[in-house]
C-alpha cells in the first residue's frame, strides 16, 4: 500500500482528520511525523534561514522525519479557508520551500485550498488531489463524502472544549460515551490563544497547556469556540487582518473577551520571528485593556525557550491571578 506523509504541524491541527480521511477512503497509508522532539526541533533549524518564525523551521523539522518513510508527501498549497483571507505568505510558499531545500524528497502533492464556498470547493480540492493519485471517480466521491463527516465530526468534538490531540482520539468513538475535560470546578479560567501549532505543540511550547491542567486551570482557546460564533466576530474590528490564523486568533479572543464572564486572564502564546503577530499581540493587549481589562500575559516561544522558564512565568501569573481573585471575593463578603 503506498504512504503518504503528513507533518504534524501547522494546518495538520484544522485540516487533519478531513484529509487522512480522505486519503485512507482512496486506499493509502497516511503516515503522520511523530510528535516534536528535539531532534526534529534541530534538524528544521539546518534546514531553514535564521530569520524564519519556528513554526516554519518546525515543518520542515517534520518533512525531515517523514521523508525516508512515504512514497508522496502532502503539502497543499494552503492559500484560503475562506475566501476572504489568505493564509500567511510562509503558508502559500510552502511546497516551494520544501521542494528546494533537499533533492531527496518524494513527489509533493501540492494541490492548491482555495475555499470560497466550503462544500464545493473542497470536493474540488480532493477531486484534484485523487485525481494526482490516480483515484476512481467512485473512491474521490466515497473519500469526500467520509472526509466531510470526519472534519464535521471533529469540530463539534473541539467545541465541546477538546484539545486537539483529544478530539483526534476520539474520532472513531460514539459521542455518547466521551467525557469532556471541563470539569466546572477549575480553581481558574484561562483564555489561552494563539494559532493551534503554537498552542497545541508540547515541544514547542514547552508542554504550557499541560502544565496549566496539572495546576486545576481550565483553560479555553480559539479552537474550542464554534466556527459560527467565530464568524460573528466578523465585523467587530474596523478592519480584519489579512491572514486567515490571525483573524481566527484575534475573533476568537474577542468573542471569549465579550461573551464568556468566566476568564480569569489571557495568555497569548506568540511566535518568534512572527511578523502577523507582531501585530495581533498589540491588537489583543489594546482590546483587552477596552473590555474587561483581564490580566494578559503573553509567552514568546523561539527554538531556545525551555519548559521550565515558560513554567516559571505560568506560576507567577497563576498566583497572581488566585490572589486578586481571593482578594475581591473576600471584599465581596
Ligand atoms: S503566521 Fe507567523 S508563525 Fe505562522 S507561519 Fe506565518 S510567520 Fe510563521
């Protein structure tokens, strides 16, 4: 059976479920990279300028880990979710970016996502990647058909507040038997919000999520808000960013910021060498400071930071938080 590889990166946290659905239903093996260690960490660094943002060294981190184990590796040319805005430009460029900076990689599936209209335009991407494939016209609209309930399916799973790698796991489960993490008798309530392979990475960074559970910290991201309530935020800012991660980070916060009164604070987890979030870090510390005024942190992450510095920072502000919040409830009595 021949394998295709996928990085377990970027796009792979919103896209995943739909196209290993897609592929297995065409009869290949989907190949995903083991998680981020350090070892995938340094071999994106060789592969990469300085001056890339360390999600990108990351990706290429992963391609050097699947490289010698697939027959194709699936790289989309990921231009547009929703016909408005475009994914980052490192995003767009990446299948060129792979391509020229080894000669020994298998063929790349480049197809170019283009969404406008969801439905059609997806069926017109998995149509041309089957075809890439030399798929049947029967097994490209069987693929579809399962890959569009899988990712259905998995969007409900993270607004039911599941992290990724949870809602992936319980993909195959019937929806009666899952337990979701949020418990309601978290201590605090924190609004944790980035784009997904930054948040949701362990490695890279430096396992926060992970950390803010085992202290009794719920925690809430933009992943976990309905796709519907996102799009509601729509025409909230004078005016949108052009990319479609940082429109996503920032309505997904400010939805978080208007509508939930049980977040105890922000953290925003940015990328070194970021250019869109440069911008979006200033833009969510201004509408903070016009809302609720939360106590907002934000946590940079570059190939050098290390668990147990961003852990530090993690435990002030959690003791900071319980404190104020010990502090007005005893005022309240
Ligand atoms: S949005 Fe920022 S972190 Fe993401 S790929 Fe583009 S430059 Fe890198």
């Amino acid at each position: 059976m021949a394998k295709v590889g996928i990085p377990r990166t970027l796009a792979y946290y919103t896209f995943y479920p739909l196209w290993k659905t897609f592929l297995e239903e065409l009869g290949f093996e989907v190949v995903l990279s083991p998680p981020t260690n350090k070892k995938t960490l340094d071999l994106g660094v060789q592969e990469t300028v300085n001056d890339a943002c360390v999600p990108i060294k990351l990706y290429h981190g992963h391609i050097m880990a699947l490289k010698s184990k697939v027959d194709y590796l699936f790289i989309p040319r990921l231009v547009s979710a929703d016909g408005k805005s475009t994914f980052c430009p490192k995003f767009l460029g990446l299948p060129d970016m792979v391509r020229f900076s080894r000669n020994d990689l298998p063929p790349i599936i480049d197809t170019t996502f283009k969404v406008r209209k969801f439905r059609a335009s997806i069926f017109s991407f998995l149509n041309t990647v089957g075809k890439r494939l030399s798929a049947s016209k029967a097994s490209i609209i069987r693929g579809y058909l399962q890959a569009r309930k899988a990712h259905k399916k998995y969007h409900f799973l993270l607004s039911k507040g599941l992290f990724p790698a949870e809602a992936m796991g319980k993909l195959n489960s019937s929806l009666g038997e899952i337990s979701f993490p949020q418990s309601g008798k978290e201590k605090l309530t924190l609004a944790v919000v980035g784009y997904p392979y930054s948040i949701f990475d362990p490695y890279i960074s430096g396992n926060l999520l992970q950390n803010l559970r085992k202290m009794g910290i719920g925690i809430i991201t933009p992943e976990n808000i309905s796709l519907k309530n996102i799009k509601k935020m729509e025409t909230r800012l004078p005016q949108n960013f052009f990319w479609y991660y940082s429109n996503r980070a920032a309505w997904g916060t400010l939805h978080l910021m208007e509508k939930s009164g049980n977040i105890d604070g922000i953290i925003h987890v940015t990328a070194f060498g970021c250019g869109p979030d440069a911008m979006l870090n200033k833009l969510l510390e201004l509408e903070d400071k016009n809302h609720n005024q939360l106590p907002f942190l934000s946590v940079s992450i570059d190939e050098h930071s290390g668990e147990a510095g961003i852990l530090t920072r993690l435990e002030a502000f959690v003791d900071m938080l319980a404190h104020k919040k010990q502090s007005e409830g005893s005022r309240e009595i």
